[in-house]
C-alpha cells in the first residue's frame, strides 16, 4: 500500500476532538474536506482551504461514496455509539475506492476488553463495527481501517475525570497508585494524522497511542502544583462503585454509565505493555504532564 495520503474527508468537525483532528490536518497541508449532516446548525466557519459537503442525516451509501470520490482516507469523529453510520460510511469507503478509514474508536476504554464489554454495552457495539471492518477489508483490497486508542482524554471534561477544578476536589479509585495511559486532543490529533502518513504499518489494526501513563494520585498533586493549593480527596472501593454503578446504569441512568467508563479507563487503561502500543511507530514520545495540567487550570481561569 502506497502511503501517499493527500486528500482527507473529515465527519464531525464539530465535536469535542473534530477541531483539533481539522487544525492538525490542515497544519500538515491536506486537503480537507469536512462532511456535515444537512440538517446541521453549525456555521461553516473552517480554515481556508477546506470544503464543505453536506449530505442527508441517514448518510445513504451510494450518496456518500459520490461525495468520497477522489478522497484518499476519511476520519471519523462523531460519538462512537452511532456505529450502524460508521458502517455505512465504510460501505461508501469501499465503494468510492478510499485507502483509508479511521472510525469513531477514540476513547477511554478498549472497546475489545471483555471487562469493558461487560459493563458497558456500547464497547460490544465497537467491537461488532471493528469485525464488520475487517471482513470489509477482506473483501476489498484496496480499503483498510485503523482503530485508534488513546485513554482518556486529559483535557477535554474534567468533571468526567472526577476532577473538580474550582471546588478543587476529587475522586479517586482504591489507592490511586493504579496506572492508566490518557491523550490530550492535541496528542490524539497528531496520532490521527500521523496514522495517514504511516498506512502499511497501521493498516488494519487497533493500536494504542498516549500522552502520559499516569495514576491519580499523580494527577491530583499535579493540579495542587498547578493552583498552589491542597485538594480534598474522596475514595472509592473500586469493587463496591462498580457495582453500585452497575445496577443504575442497567435502569438506564446514563450518568452510571459515564462512571463506569471512567473506571475502566482509570483502572483498566495502561496501553505500554499492549502488543500494539503504537508510540515508536509513529515517531511520538510522552508529553509532560505537568504542562499539560497547567494548560487546563490556565484555560478553566478564562472561562
């Protein structure tokens, strides 16, 4: 496979790791082209350069494999539960002869992990996706995929981090010594692009990339650096939250749910020691968590 990754086509520009995705590729010099749903209310206000398609919101597959002719990879960044989408945007992918696609994989949680499968319902449905890929690209062999893994996101929601800047509190699991691998955005965008840059060692592969492997006690004393003050700190028996958190979320409580995958990402979330873990491959190195962490305190005083 030739790595030669030019024109990008870009769904959910919008979201919480869509801008960041655009900002490096355009940085990089693809042409990008970002698809949005006809009904989106978002403004088409993007860097120059980059075009705009809109298509219909069920993203029939002969419509979008016409709008992906002549695209060389598509990336996907809407929320990763709308896998039957993604399904069809691969479909098209084949279809319109697109070398690469990067789903909707992101996240805090390996999606392949039994024990995530088990809590959350939603990383069965990544898998199921991530199977239909797989035989897509065996029955294609010009189109391949990559599921991107990344822990956390460090710097999008603290809350969901069960950190909470201006009480300057937080929740931590057990001791807190657990190691857990989490992305900033920044570091997320840059492994996506540079996925693009390396096709034949990334084709067909979930692998696993990270900012820093970290636990949170780590993180705490880093953000009482960072304010300059001490923080209360709560505990939690892992055991007993997850099952706590468990039952509510099987009645439909979709805050358990968000919990549970915290969990899973600060207990169940270390990336070094995967056979995929991707770091070397893609030319990246850990960044410094401190940084980031001062970034987030100096952004949240803005606001």
């Amino acid at each position: 496979m030739s790595d030669s990754v030019k024109k990008v086509a870009l769904l959910g520009a919008d979201g919480k790791l869509g801008p960041a995705v655009l900002d490096t590729l355009v940085a990089k010099g693809f042409q990008v082209t970002v698809l949005k749903r006809a009904s989106s209310k978002s403004e088409d206000t993007y860097p120059k350069g980059v075009e705009v398609v809109r298509i219909q919101d069920d993203f029939p597959i002969d419509v979008v494999a016409n709008n992906l002719s002549g695209q060389d990879a598509m990336i996907v960044t809407i929320k990763g539960s709308q896998t039957e989408i993604q399904y069809r945007l691969a479909q098209a992918c084949v279809k319109a002869g697109v070398k690469r696609l990067i789903p909707a994989d992101f996240g805090s949680c390996d999606s392949s992990s039994p024990k995530a499968q088990e809590l959350v319902p939603l990383f069965k449905r990544k898998t199921e996706l991530r199977d239909q890929l797989m035989d897509l690209g065996k029955d294609s062999k010009s189109f391949s995929w990559t599921s991107l893994v990344c822990g956390h996101f460090f710097d999008w929601s603290l809350e969901f981090l069960h950190i909470y800047l201006k009480e300057r509190k937080a929740d931590i699991l057990d001791d807190g010594e657990t190691k857990w691998s989490a992305s900033t955005l920044s570091r997320i965008a840059e492994a996506t692009v540079r996925i693009l840059q390396n096709l034949d060692a990334t084709s067909n592969k979930m692998i696993y990339i990270q900012s820093f492997c970290i636990s949170q006690n780590q993180v705490i004393k880093a953000y009482e650096k960072a304010t300059g003050s001490s923080w209360e700190v709560t505990k939690y028996d892992s055991e007993k939250y997850e099952k706590e958190e468990k039952r509510k979320a099987d009645d439909g409580d979709l805050e358990a749910v968000e919990n549970l995958v915290w969990l899973l990402g600060a207990l169940d979330a270390n990336w070094e020691s995967k056979e995929n873990f991707a770091m070397k491959t893609l030319g990246l190195e850990d960044e410094d968590m401190h940084a980031a962490v001062e970034e987030v305190v100096k952004r949240e005083s803005k606001q």
